[in-house]
C-alpha cells in the first residue's frame, strides 16, 4: 500500500511561500512596504472552523490474535468455525467431548482453587460463576465449601468429574467475548498443544505510528478513518504503545503502535484486515476567520497582510489547514486579493 506522506503545512503558491515558512510570525511588518505584482482574482474572508490533520496508513481489523492452548489431557474432539464469536459459559473447544468454558477476567488461572485458597483469581472465578447464575456462596475472594459446592454443580453441567476443585485447564480465560480467528489444531489432535487463536469482537485500526508523530497523539483524540471505498467514519486514538519497534529495514523510522476505536461498526460494513487511511487530528480552531494560503502577502518589514482593494492590511496569522489560514485584522466578508 502506498505510504501516506507526512503533512506539511499548506502547498502555496510562489508569492506566499515566505509566509508559509515563517507562519508563526505576528505584527511587526508595515503596510507602507513595497507591495507585489497585483492580484488577478479576489475571495471572500470566510469564517469556518480551521481542522489540521496528519494522514497515516493503517489496518482495520479485530486486533492481534492470541493464541490458545490446550493445558490438559485427552483429545480435541470439537473447535468452532472460524469468525464465530463465543461468550461466557459457551465452549471454547471439547476435550474428550467434554466443553472447556469461557471464563472472562485479566487474571489467567495459575494453580488448582480448593476450599481454604484467597486471592485475586478465586474472586475472578466466584464472579464468573455467580454471572452463569450459580449462586449459594459470597463472590468474596475465599474458596470455601460454599464455593466448591458451585463448582461441582458447573462442572456437572459441563460434564466435568465433579471434585469441587477447579483446574487452570478446564476453562480458557479472556477479558470478554472472543472472535475465532484461526484453528491451529483439528479434531482428533493431543489437546495439550496450541488449538487456535483469537481476537476481540470489536473491529478497530491498529497503526504503526513514526515515532517523530508521537506528539500528534493522545488518548481520546479524534481521528477521522478513510475506507477503501472513500466513505468516513469518526474514530478516537484508545491506546499508544509505550515501546518503540525498530523498523525492518535499514533506515525505515522506529514505531508506536497506535489503536484508533470506531463506535459506528455498523459503518464499517464487513471490512476485516483493510487498509485504511487515518486522520490524526492535531488542532483545531473554531469558528475563526480564514483566507486563502495564497492571498498572504510577505511584508518588507516584516509580518504579513493581504491585499482589500487598493489598500494592503496587516494581519496576524494563527492555524494553517487545507489551504486556508486563520487571519485576525480583516473584516468578514471582505474581498482578498489571490493570484487567478
């Protein structure tokens, strides 16, 4: 895919490129300076809202994929198809024919739970298990018989052997409804090695964002996201990468992955690993009044001003984007002169 290149501040004609370069300039200039060659055509003094935008390639897809293995014994005797979504409580892959659940939490499941253990992981499961609607025992972080009893009764219904202990490998762990994206085992495998991989079920735009653009980020900016078909859709910047990734080749800028979120999914039609283009929205200005790049004019003393009619004013200069220029100094509505 083409790479998008880098934004600059505006393209201008040869009679503003002084202006352009030195944007940041305020008063200090004098109308009486020797103006240029006259303009040719005028435009209007517009008040607008001034958006400046870095565009950058990226993937819209459900995310990285994670991987799952099967931790205990027996065979794999079921997988489900691919693109399938799986929610708490519903088999993840059969063992044996016996389901291995979904549980949703943070914390995977590293050691049995029996009656007399605490922590973090016995309320992950207490919570899981109050959710499918068994009940009898406090969600409080402390195994007890209580507890064990819910369990047995889970692990009957999931055709388990029902000891009350829970095991790492009876359940798969992940923070919510997962989406197969691919099966790395088939039926009759060991289903003690890797089985298949998943991602979330929310689509988002992941970018490999130049590290140079850091600055151009922050969570819960906006963004606007160019389909392949040149439809939008609004998007905001969810997560930045903290490491930097070297580039693969020699001379390439180092990376952040960057997440852009899209709240309408429906927009996004059936669109999965697609390239897209995002807008990374760097500032904006609103409601201000704007003019042509063009209709800058650099004065020989310094600043910059336009021409109205006869006459040459002084303005100062704010915001540049798509080829307009915040302007303070002139009236709304007043002509400008701009090359034809």
């Amino acid at each position: 895919m083409r790479r998008v290149a880098l934004l600059g501040v505006a393209v201008v004609a040869a009679g503003a490129v002084a202006a352009v370069a030195v944007a940041a300039a305020g008063f200090g200039g004098t109308p009486r300076a020797t103006p240029p060659a006259a303009a040719t055509a005028t435009a209007p003094v517009i008040r607008t809202t001034l958006v400046k935008s870095q565009p950058v390639n990226g993937v819209l897809g459900y995310g990285t994929a994670v991987p799952v293995a099967g931790a205990g014994q027996g065979t794999v005797t079921w997988l489900p198809p691919l693109g399938s979504v799986v929610r708490r409580g519903a088999a993840v892959f059969r063992a044996d024919n016996r389901p291995v659940p979904l549980f949703y939490g943070r914390l995977p499941l590293f050691r049995d739970l029996r009656p007399g253990n605490s922590g973090a992981d016995v309320r992950e499961v207490e919570r899981n298990l109050r959710a499918l609607g068994y009940t009898g025992f406090t969600a409080d972080g402390a195994y007890t018989w209580s507890t064990a009893r819910a369990v047995r009764r889970w692990q009957k219904a999931n055709r388990q052997p029902q000891t009350g202990v829970l095991s790492p490998s009876s359940v798969v762990v992940a923070p919510g409804p997962i989406r197969i994206a691919a099966r790395t085992a088939r039926p009759g495998d060991p289903a003690n090695g890797p089985l298949l991989s998943y991602a979330g079920t929310t689509r988002a735009v992941t970018v490999h964002l130049d590290v140079s653009l850091q600055a151009l980020v922050t969570r819960g900016r906006k963004a606007v996201v160019t389909l392949p078909d040149g439809r939008t859709v609004e998007g905001r910047v969810a997560a930045i990468g903290s490491v930097a990734t070297a580039a693969p080749e020699e001379g390439q800028p180092a990376t952040i992955d960057v997440t852009v979120t899209v709240k309408d999914q429906k927009a996004l039609g059936r669109l999965d690993q697609a390239p897209v283009v995002v807008d990374l929205v760097a500032a904006t200005a609103e409601n201000v009044l704007a003019v042509p790049v063009t209709a800058l004019l650099a004065l020989s003393g310094g600043g910059y001003g336009v021409q109205v009619g006869g006459r040459y004013v002084q303005v100062r200069l704010g915001l540049f984007a798509d080829g307009l220029v915040e302007v303070d100094g002139v009236a709304e509505g007043a002509l400008v002169g701009v090359p034809s």
